[in-house]
C-alpha cells in the first residue's frame, strides 16, 4: 500500500510563516514567508539564528519542525499559519 508524502517544502502559491512557538502554543515570534519563496532556506535561516542564541536543536528541520532546547526551557521552530485556529494535535485514527 502506498502512502502518501506531504512535501512540506514544497513551492506555494501563498504566504507561508515560519513561528516560534511555546509548548503551550504561545506564538513566541512569526516571521512570513513570501509565496514561491524558499521555505527551506528560511527555516534554516531561523535556525542559525537561534543556535547562536544558545538553543540547541534535537533534531533536523526534515519534516517542516524543530525542538529546540537552552536550560531546559523547549520550544518549537515550524511552518505554519499563525491564523489557521484548527487544532494544533494530530490523530492518525480519524
């Protein structure tokens, strides 16, 4: 059975953004993103940014997301509209 696979990097033909949040889903900084620009080098960009900040990631930017961690404070680098009030969970048994 094939599945599918959300290119999150994909080119859009709207304005993406790149949001800091909290663990509690507290917008910490947002930044937009231009439609048919680079999401990836943007999402890079933040991340440089905040390693020589002192956050450490625990893991690549692979699927759109980044934890990140400085003395135990975590927070969450990823893709995603600011506005769009749908919930934040995912369930793969819908």
């Amino acid at each position: 059975m094939a599945r599918y696979h959300h290119n999150v990097y994909a080119s859009a033909k709207t304005p993406r953004y790149v949001v800091l949040f909290d663990l509690l889903w507290q917008i910490i900084e947002c930044r937009r993103v231009e439609p048919f620009a680079d999401l990836r080098s943007a999402m890079t960009a933040a991340l440089q940014r905040l390693t020589e900040e002192g956050w450490q990631a625990e893991s690549t930017p692979r699927f759109g997301f980044v934890l990140l961690n400085r003395n135990g404070t975590r927070r969450l680098l990823t893709e995603r509209d600011p506005y769009d009030l749908r919930p934040q969970s995912f369930s793969p048994f819908k």
